[in-house]
C-alpha cells in the first residue's frame, strides 16, 4: 500500500512546497500556505475504473509528429442553449471539464438544470436521435428540491436518460457511473464532493484539489465531459485552491446583481475558443431566458425630455450594444462633496470629473456626483468615457440630450477623444436600434466607409467639440 504524505499549498497561487513557508516565492502572499494530506492514487484508480466500466474506450497517449496530427477543429456538442455555446466556444467539447462559477443565488444551478433539461429531450430538428444520457449529481439539494426547481422551468420534465443522484462521496459517484454509463456529467458542487482518502472536511483545499483531478482524469480517459459548478469567497474568486482553475479546460462566471433581473455569463479562461465571450439572459419565474439582443431591453423608452440621461455604444466582449448611462449633479448638502458610480469604476469617474473641470471649465468642486448604468451591468469599456461626460454636464446645467444621439469614445487627460475599437460594429448597432446621430473619435474615420451607414456621423476631436454638438 502506497504511503500518504504531507504536502504544503498555497491557497492564493496553487504552488507546492515540501515544508510550511511564511511567505509564498509565486505570488508573494504571507500565510497562504496549508497543510493537507496527498493521498495514494486511489482516486485516480476509482477514475480510470469508472471511465473503463462506462462503455468508454481508454484513449491510450502517444507521441505524435506535428505534421500528423489533425488540424480540424474539435467536435463540439449542441448545448441548444445560443448563448452557453457563444460562451463556450461553439458548443462543449467532448473530454473536456468545465468550471462553472458565481455568487451564491445568482442563478448557477438553475442554468445547469435548465440547459440539462433540454439537453436530454430528442432534438426538435431531427439532427439528433434522442437526448443525452445525464447524470446530475447535487451534494448540496434533495432530490425533490431538484424535482421543484425542474417543474418550474420546464412543466414538461425532461428525457427519461436524465438522472439525478443526490451524493456527497466522489467514490458512490464513480459507482453509479459505472452503472448508469452517462454522457455527460454534472457535479453541483465541487465543494461539497468528499473523498475517504483525504483526512479532511469537504471544501477543504484538499478535498477540492483531489476531487478535481480525479474528475479530469475520468473526463480525460473516458470522453465524457464533465460540469463543476463552484462557489464564490467573499473577495469575488472562486472558493478553492488557485489550482482548480488550472486544472480544469474552461472557466465561466456568472455575474449579475440580484436585485436586477440581467444575468452575464463570461469566460474567463477557455482552451478550446475566445474568452472575449459573453452571454445574457434574463431571470423570470420559469427560469433563465435568452436575450439575443440585449439593447432594447437595456434603454428606458420613458428619456424624452429628462436631464442627465446620455446613450452610449459600447462593447462587452465581442458584442455590442447601447447602454443608458444616468448621472445626478447637486449641491453638496454636507460640506465634503460625494463620488458615487455603479456599474462603473469610481476612479474614472475622478478622472473624468478632473478633465470636465480643468480642460472644459465647468466648476464641480463643490457638488456631488453619482453616476448609474442602467440594468445592473457592470461595464469595463473604455468608450464609456464620453457618454459620463455628456451625462454629467447634462445633469448639471438640467438639459437634457436630444432625442436620437448617441456617442462613444474614450477621454484622455488632456481633454482629446481618442479612437476606439470595432468602430463599425458600433455604429451598426445604434443605426439598427433607430438612432439618427451618433459622435464618434475622428481619428476612427481614417479608413471608414462612411457610405454603407445611414445614420449622420459626427467627429470629434476633443470633448468641448462633443459638448457642442449635444447643447450648441
């Protein structure tokens, strides 16, 4: 019998040492170093045994020669979900392990629920013959918890290949996959998942860590892709050691606030496509619903004739769509003026307050700012920039912005508006939602074939030229 030994973690980074250190030589971090056992490989054993008895072949690894290995592109299973396959890449590979993270209630398990739900049904276009064989392993809800949420997202059931086991031991889990041979496997949570041969307590850094190898043993012998869904620290990341993002192929986070109905799914790292990615979705009663276009349901139809209120075209990702950014200005009724952003970064919100005062002359000092994105999102584009400030000063001197404009760029410190990326995409967006103006950087229409738009562009060079195309 193989004997266990002692090994040391960091939790931040996932480096190992033999022995405790104080400060980590990766990533720098104190006291991020923790003792756990290193089992013998008998969960790598129960893995391979598993992929062995599910009706899969072993994929047996050779070393190839560049030149006759395959350059054709993986193939990818239908999740009949568009926006989970955007994310992904094109659909899930087979064999890969795919790690599905996010706050808790933001709608993690009823995504996984609902897209395995459909996916064992026959497919509607007749490409398939039948649904997937699942196998749905909950450690944290009861089966007819499960059987509840399934009712209310899909009054219908799902195929008779969808099988829920309500299991916290990763050893009854490789037993019944043996026995059910599935198709696709679904572990919700991995920080509940326990294997006897880790003298600790599930979520453990040890328990996760070993949990997750021999998942992705069995995903990598066996070709059944595998489903982690995990959970987030109070920090943002996700729960577990660093190396469990390395372990596993594909990396999505679900993002969102729960007091807002908007729901983003972002990869964050993904081997086999694009982590610029993302998809949207709406949470309503009957589950999560697909939203293809993500515009019209972010802009309010009730702006006409408010102050503070400017659109701008922006990109998340690969795709874009318009955003409606809200801005208050008043007195500052306690001395010591406030600086509020949601949805936005509050030090570029400064910046920009700096810029509007020092570049264009309008005194700001002395009033409060709070700037809002409307529908929960938070957005990170850098287009963003002129649209704040249009908000802000149009708050400010309460006028508002005409009907039909809208803009994008980004703002330096010396005032100018400096070109952004995928120009034309946005500008296709604004014209496609009925916008009559949009003012772009003039520096993004070197090259620009301004003939194929019908909407009336307007170049600027620096943000007073912006402000007097709005106000005059």
């Amino acid at each position: 019998m193989a004997k266990d030994k002692i090994a040391y973690v960091c939790s931040n980074c996932g480096q190992e040492s033999p022995k405790w250190i104080g400060k980590c030589p990766s990533c720098g971090q104190w006291n991020t170093f923790k003792e756990f056992k290193v089992a013998a490989d008998t969960g790598r054993q129960a893995a391979a045994s598993a992929a062995a008895q599910a009706g899969h072949a072993l994929r047996k690894s050779r070393a190839l020669r560049l030149s006759d290995i395959s350059g054709r592109d993986e193939r990818r299973i239908d999740m009949r979900d568009a926006e989970l396959n955007r994310v992904l890449g094109g659909g899930l590979v087979p064999g890969s392990i795919v790690l599905l993270g996010g706050e808790p209630g933001i709608g993690k398990s009823t995504l996984s629920l609902q897209t395995m739900l459909n996916l064992s049904l026959p497919s509607q276009q007749g490409g398939d013959s039948g649904g997937l064989r699942i196998l749905y392993v909950s450690g944290e809800e009861s089966a007819y918890q499960l059987k509840m949420r399934a009712e209310r997202i899909k009054p219908e059931g799902g195929g008779p290949d969808f099988l829920i086991l309500c299991e916290n031991s990763l050893e009854a889990i490789f037993e019944h996959i043996k026995e059910e041979k599935p198709e696709l496997v679904v572990i919700d949570s991995i920080q509940t998942i326990a294997t006897e041969d880790v003298e600790s307590s599930a979520g453990s850094i040890a328990q996760v860590r070993e949990c997750a190898s021999s998942l992705l043993h069995f995903a990598k012998t066996s070709g059944v892709p595998v489903i982690l869904i995990g959970h987030i620290t109070k920090e943002g990341t996700l729960a577990g050691p660093k190396i469990l993002e390395h372990i596993v192929d594909t990396v999505i986070q679900f993002e969102g606030d729960q007091h807002y109905m908007y729901r983003i799914l972002r990869s964050m790292k993904n081997r086999f496509g694009s982590t610029s990615e993302l998809g949207i979705y709406e949470m309503q009663q009957s589950g999560l619903r697909q939203v293809s276009n993500p515009s019209e349901l972010l802009l309010s139809e009730n702006r006409d004739g408010l102050s503070g209120v400017a659109i701008s075209s922006a990109i998340e990702g690969v795709r874009p769509f318009l955003l409606e950014t809200q801005a208050l200005v008043s007195t500052a009724a306690y001395g010591t003026p406030q600086r509020s952003a949601t949805g936005f970064d509050q030090r570029r919100l400064n910046m920009l307050l700096a810029v509007l005062e020092k570049r264009v002359g309008f005194k700001l000092m002395q009033k409060d700012v709070f700037i809002n994105i409307a529908g929960g999102l938070r957005v990170t584009d850098m287009a963003m920039d002129l649209s704040v400030i249009a908000a802000v000063l149009s708050s400010n001197v309460d006028t508002p912005i005409e009907q039909g404009w809208c803009m994008c760029g980004e703002v330096g410190l010396s005032g100018e508006v400096r070109p952004v990326n995928r120009i034309d995409q946005r500008i296709a967006e604004a014209e496609k939602l009925g916008f009559q103006h949009i003012i772009v950087p003039q520096y993004n229409l070197q090259g620009l074939d301004r003939r194929k738009f019908h909407i009336e562009l307007h170049p600027v060079r620096k943000v007073e030229g912006a402000l007097r195309e709005l106000f005059g």
